[in-house]
C-alpha cells in the first residue's frame, strides 16, 4: 500500500454517518477530527440510550449546535481548523442553554494543570485519549446519569502476543479498539505498520528546519493514530511535541523527539508481532 491511499487512517474527516437515531435520549455531539477515533467514540456512544452526532471539527461544531440543542458535548481539544478551547468559548455564547451544559474536554494532555486551564476556559470536565468505555461510561453517568446497556466482551490477550511486549503497548485498549473497529481493524493497523516510519522521518524533517506550525501537523497526526492501537508511551511523546509547534516553542523538541523515536520503534515491534499473529490465526 502506498503513503498516498495509507494517509486515510488520519487525512478524512469525520463524517455525520456516525450517528445513533434514537428517537429519545439525551443528545451528545461528539467533535472529533480523526476518523477512527470518531468511529470508535461512536460505536462506545451506542450501547447508551441516547442520541449522538459527529462532526470534524470545531467550525462544525458551532454549526451543528447553532441547529440542535445538545446535552453534552465531547471536544477534542487539537484540531487543526479550530481548536477546542475556542469552540467551546464560541459555544457558550450561543444561547442561554450552552451556557451550562457540560462540555467535556477530550485530550491527550491530561495533568492537573491542563484540567485547571479547560475549566477556566469553559469546560466542565476532561476525558483522557484514548478515550474508552471506563472514562466514557464515568463521563456520561457523571453529567446525564446515563448507564451502560450493552457489556463490550474483551478478548484474552494470552495467546496472542508474547509477555515481553506486555508493557510495550496498552493491550486493554487495543482490544476494545480492535472489538469496536471490527473487521477494519486490520487494516489500519498495517497502513500504520506501512506509513509510521515515514510519519517520523517527516517530523525529524521539521524538527530540523524548525517548522513549528509542520511540527504540530505532524506531531498530531502520528499521536491521533498511535492511540488508536495503545501506543500511549509514542503519543503522549507526540503530544508535547504537537503543543510545542502549537506554541512555536519547539527548544525541547530534540530531546523529545529522540525519546518518541526510541518509544516508536518498541511499540512498532510489538505491532508487528501482533499483526503477524492476527494474520495466522485469521
């Protein structure tokens, strides 16, 4: 597969596919820019009863919510067309019913400092990437006192992967992520396998000229997908490398990257023995 068609794991937008028709029910918009990730997040939202939408990003959000009175709403926090700090403040001034219901901040920036800043900010609360049926299920009992309908059956992982690589990625998300994502799971898991090393290449690229706006792009594209399939240690590592081009200050991003590259390389291994795996037993 080439970098061009691989690219889709990140490059297309959510889409309002992703919806849950019920005809009651409190009503969630989740803003989400990466594709899978708004796909699992609308497979987690649909063992609860309510109804739910998905747009890419946060220009839509301010459209969609000019035309529906939302519940809740789960922001990402990075998105490249505008940001989730920044919806949620336009958001508010919508209407008198914006001005208080939850908005959930969905980020993989997550400290006591980052969920002070959201909170001063407008936001109600903040959900940690990947985002998963533990903190989802905590979130939605918590603001609309919504439970659970449906139990997500996790598959051992002791036959599948050698215990070496047990700390090398989050199998507990990788499972759920694999469970919601399906039979496609597959194949985002070898674009990722095919596409990664380029990803990194491009963000040592930009390291190097010190491009912070490319930085950021990058950065958050290999986090986005990385989370996807458990590799917590190289996204959370992406993460501050996306805040650094955000904020131009990209001093540290040397020694950061070189840590990404190092937790790069174990998670790839790790996933390439899963996938190989996952091939022979069908």
């Amino acid at each position: 597969m080439d970098q061009e068609s691989a690219q889709t794991i990140t490059d297309q937008p959510a889409t309002p596919a992703d919806k849950n028709t019920l005809p009651s029910g409190p009503r969630i918009l989740v803003v989400e820019d990466n594709p899978v990730m708004a796909s699992i997040m609308g497979k987690l939202l649909g063992r609860f009863e309510a109804r739910f939408d998905v747009v890419a990003n946060g220009l839509e959000a301010i459209d969609a919510a000019k035309e529906a009175d939302y519940d809740l709403i789960l922001m990402d926090i990075l998105m490249p067309t505008l940001g989730g700090v920044r919806s949620t403040q336009a958001i508010r001034k919508l209407s008198s019913h914006y001005e208080n219901i939850p908005i959930i901040a969905v980020t993989a920036r997550v400290s006591e400092r980052a969920e002070e800043e959201y909170l001063a900010e407008g936001m109600t609360g903040m959900i940690k990437k990947p985002i998963n049926r533990v903190n989802l299920s905590e979130a939605l009992r918590t603001h609309l006192g919504l439970e659970e309908n449906i139990p997500i059956s996790i598959e051992s992982e002791s036959a599948i992967h050698d215990r070496d690589d047990l700390d090398a990625l989050n199998w507990e998300v990788f499972n759920e992520y694999r469970s919601l994502l399906g039979d496609s799971f597959m194949g985002f898991l070898k674009d990722y396998l095919t596409v990664g090393p380029n990803m990194l290449s491009d963000i040592g690229d930009a390291i190097t000229a010190d491009d912070a706006p490319r930085i950021q792009f990058l950065a958050h594209k290999l986090k986005s997908t990385a989370q996807v399939f458990g590799a917590e240690s190289a996204a959370d590592l992406a993460a501050q490398l996306e805040i650094m081009g955000k904020n131009n200050e990209t001093g540290p991003a040397p020694q950061i990257f070189h840590e990404l590259h190092i937790a790069y390389e174990r998670t790839q291994r790790a996933l390439r023995k899963k996938y190989i795996l996952m091939q022979n037993m069908g």
